[in-house]
C-alpha cells in the first residue's frame, strides 16, 4: 500500500484573495495565469478558484498508486 501525506495551504481565495498570500495585488493576475498553464502541462485537473489545495490534491493523486491512500 501507498501513502502521500502532505500539508497543503488551507487557505480560502474567496475571501481577500488570498491564493497566494501576501504577494501584491498588482503580481496575482501574472501568478494565476502561469498557475493555469502549469496544470495544464501536467494535465491536473484542478481549479485554481477552489484554492491552492485543490492543486495539491489534483497532484498527490497522480502519483497515488490503485489502493493508495
């Protein structure tokens, strides 16, 4: 059996917009677009409007062998 243990950042982007932290408003719309185009390469089908950890989550399950957990 397989095991990912990870400590996404549970953070909420709805509120403030706080996907990525502190960086400056003016850097964020650069930041999501080339967010977007790195799951897209990788094929991950996460939405970036849910948070970063649903990117986590779209990650660890590429690598999550059949009866994985």
């Amino acid at each position: 059996m397989q095991l990912i243990c990870m400590n996404p950042p549970f953070t909420r982007s709805s509120i403030d917009n706080l996907l990525f932290g502190s960086v400056p408003i003016s850097h964020r719309p650069k930041l999501s677009v080339s967010l977007q185009k790195l799951l897209d390469q990788r094929d991950l089908k996460a939405s970036v409007q849910a948070g970063l950890a649903a990117v986590f989550l779209a990650q660890a399950d590429q690598y999550l062998e059949r009866e994985g957990r």
